[in-house]
C-alpha cells in the first residue's frame, strides 16, 4: 500500500558533476559552518568561501580533468540507492533518494521529489560510517532546515548516526581488501605494508569530543583481526585542508615513513570512504602512487572503494530493515570505545551518546 511506504535519504557530501561546477562546489563546501567556523565567522563566512573557492577551482578541476572531467561520487551513490531499493522492495515497499551537501542532487531539490509521494516514515541514513559534525552533522543540520523551511516535518523520521563497527561493514572491507591482496601473490605478507588511510578532520572537533578518530580506531582493529593478515598494518590521514592542526600521520608522511624503512610493496586502503571519488582516484591513486615510486617504494596498489558491492548494500539494507521496524535498536555507538578509554574527552555530538541504556 502506498500510504505504508517507506522513504530512505541517503546523505553523502557530493561532488562536481563537471568542471564548470567546481567552483561552484567549492563555495558550497567553504559555506559550511560546520567546515568553516571560528569567532565571527558568520559575517567573513559567504566572503571567504568566495576568495577561496576562486584561488583554489583551477588546480582542483585539473584533479578532476584527470579522473575523468568530473567527481563520480553522483553516479556511484545513485547506484548505492538503486541496489539498497531492490533489495528493501524484498521485504518493505520503499524507494531510496539521494541528498548531497554542497552539489546535485542538493537536500533542497530531494525534499521537493519525496514531496510527490506518500510515505509512512523516513529512514535518515548517512553514508559516514564514522560520525563526525564535519559530515554527519553537517548533513542531518541541513536536512532538519531544509524540512522546515518546506514544511515537511509530518512524517515520522528515524536517522542512523554511524555504522563503523556493524559486522557486515567490516566484511565488506575485508572481502575488498582481499580482492586487492591478491595483486601481491608473488610477495611474502610480511612484505607488504596495509596503510589504512582515513580522510582527517581538525583535531579540533576531536578535542570538543567528536568521536570520529576513535570510531576509525576501532573499525581497523576489526578489520585487521577479521582479516587475519600478516601484514604490518598502519592507519594515516589524508585530504588536510587549511593551515589549523589535523590529525595525523598524513598519508605523506607515512609514505616517508616507510620508504625509509626500506619497505617496498604497500596496499592503501581508504577505510572512510564508501565511494570512490577524487579524494581516493586522485589523491591516493595519482597523487600518492606518483611520490611512493619516487621514494623507491616498488608496488603500490589501492583497494577500490565499497561502492555498490554486494556485502556493502546488505549492511545498508540491515541498517534500515533494523531502523525502521525497530527504532529501539541498540546501533553502534561510541560508548564502549570511551569505556575503555576513561581519559578521553566523551563525545558530545553523537545523539546516541547520551540515550539510556547506551
């Protein structure tokens, strides 16, 4: 029955659809105040995004020029949708949108498509396995202004804040990772060097208790001892933007690091992002592999993102089948990680953080 239908958003950052959009993009991104924040920042802000997306559209549509002419982040995560929809349609009439940060399709315009229907409940669902108010927050704030402000606040909506530890995420990135090991055959595992690189954040939003380090923490030791590999393993973070503090070892420096232990095969594997997009086909497939072989580093391969792969679609779909039919759902949270960590600042953004019983 159509008034039982279930709507699913999923929310990604988004990305240039051509190079003419770039810039565009770039204003977008540095508008965030979520991206962009410090004292006064509310009156600079719309300047600012203006000066720096302008400085800097030339050099990232020259990335984009090489991977292709545009981000392909659109068309991988409409593929996400289309897959996640058939396989909800097995249990529950559902039709699955998409809604974009700072490029098409914007929230703006996937509110107006969900407006032409009827559903019974919304299920919110982030493709940030790891809950951060740079992505998360970001994108669930613009959602709840965006549903205000068009007057779409009736239906009954469930979000989902992370999914970095969900047992059939870590398969997925595993069954990838095999995958991508097998281009190392002919070497010994002790001879090959998993960097697992994660996109940074400001270590600032760590330091205020955003539990994204931590929850990147976790998801390698879940993966390396699912994995069961041999292989010296090493988590890095890549994509700094601006002059403030980020966490680290960036990828760079890890590259460094290791060419000068005289390490010679490396598998980089982009444990944050489920898509790929110009920060893994660029930045770490051109960017990364150009300078390892300068530094003597002999194979460097990169696991492909999660995209639409089958064991992936199976976590979305068990996130939302679980979400929907039983909002009371204990999902992964970042409370257990902390407990074990009693010295570390608590997360105060995560909304599961402080529900009973987590």
């Amino acid at each position: 029955m159509a008034e039982q239908k279930l709507g699913v958003v999923l929310f990604q950052l988004g990305g240039p659809d051509s190079l003419e959009a770039v810039e565009p993009f770039l204003y977008n991104l540095f508008c965030d105040p979520d991206i962009i924040n410090f004292p006064g920042a509310f009156l600079a802000r719309k300047p600012l995004a203006k000066f720096i997306s302008s400085r800097r559209h030339k050099k990232a549509a020259a990335h984009y020029r090489e991977i292709g002419g545009k981000s392909p982040i659109k068309d991988l995560t409409l593929e996400q949708a289309s897959a996640l929809e058939r396989e909800l349609n097995k249990t529950v009439s559902s039709k699955v949108f998409v809604a974009m940060r700072y490029w098409n399709p914007l929230t703006e315009a996937t509110i107006a498509e969900m407006k032409k229907e009827s559903f019974a409940r919304i299920v919110l669902l982030p493709l940030y396995p790891h809950f951060s108010k740079a992505t998360t927050v970001s994108s669930l704030k613009e959602w709840n202004l965006q549903t205000r402000s068009h007057e779409y606040t009736s239906i009954p909506m469930q979000s989902i804040c992370c999914f970095f530890n969900h047992p059939l995420y870590i398969k997925a990135l595993v069954e990838n990772i095999n995958s991508a090991y097998k281009k190392f055959s002919s070497v010994n595992q002790h001879a090959v060097d998993i960097v697992f690189s994660a996109h940074g954040v400001p270590l600032s939003l760590i330091k205020a208790g955003d539990p994204y380090q931590h929850q990147i923490e976790e998801t390698v030791r879940l993966v390396s001892g699912a994995g069961g590999w041999t292989s010296p393993h090493h988590l890095c973070y890549q994509s700094r933007v601006g002059p403030g503090e980020w966490l680290t070892p960036s990828l760079h420096t890890k590259l460094r690091e290791l060419a000068a232990q005289g390490r010679k095969h490396l598998l980089v594997v982009p444990i944050s992002f489920v898509t790929d997009h110009v920060e893994t086909l660029h930045e770490i497939n051109i960017e990364a592999r150009e300078e390892a072989h300068e530094l003597g580093i002999t194979q460097f391969e990169m696991m492909p993102a999660l995209n639409a792969g089958a064991t992936f679609i199976s976590c979305l779909t068990d996130l939302v089948i679980n979400k929907a039919m039983n909002p009371a759902l204990g999902l992964p949270t970042c409370r257990s990680l902390f407990q074990k960590d009693p010295g570390r600042v608590a997360p105060t953004m995560c909304p599961y953080w402080t529900s009973e019983g987590r």
